[in-house]
C-alpha cells in the first residue's frame, strides 16, 4: 500500500508515480509484461448479452443512466 505522507499530489502525478512503482516492481522480479496480442473472438465481453439501450421518450431521463 503506498501512503502519501506530504503534499497534496494532483491524479496525473500520482498515477504517473504508481506507473513507476509499477514498472521498477515488474523489474525487479524479473516479469516480462504480458505484450501478447488477444483476439476480439476471446473478449470476455463478447460473451455478455447485450442490454437493451434506452429509446427516447417521455420518460428516457429515467433510463439515460443504468448502472453496470
């Protein structure tokens, strides 16, 4: 878990300092990022059916938000 102790970092710095831990982490273990290209045929995703989309209506402020 990483604290920050002093200052008030903004979220660009921040994720930029967590992508170097990252990174140095990887590094020292010796892990080689996974660079394998995946297929679109094998995205998990592809396997969820598809929600209804809201149509416009009356009522489709209702639906303009639908939470995952």
């Amino acid at each position: 878990m990483i604290k920050v102790v002093r200052g008030n970092p903004t979220p660009e710095e921040l994720a930029a300092a967590l992508a170097v831990v990252q990174v140095r982490a990887a590094a020292a273990t010796g892990a080689e990022p996974d660079t394998t290209p995946v297929s679109e045929w094998s995205d998990p995703a592809a396997r969820v059916p598809a929600r209804r989309t809201p149509h416009p209506g009356p009522r489709a402020w209702r639906t303009s938000y639908w939470p995952r």
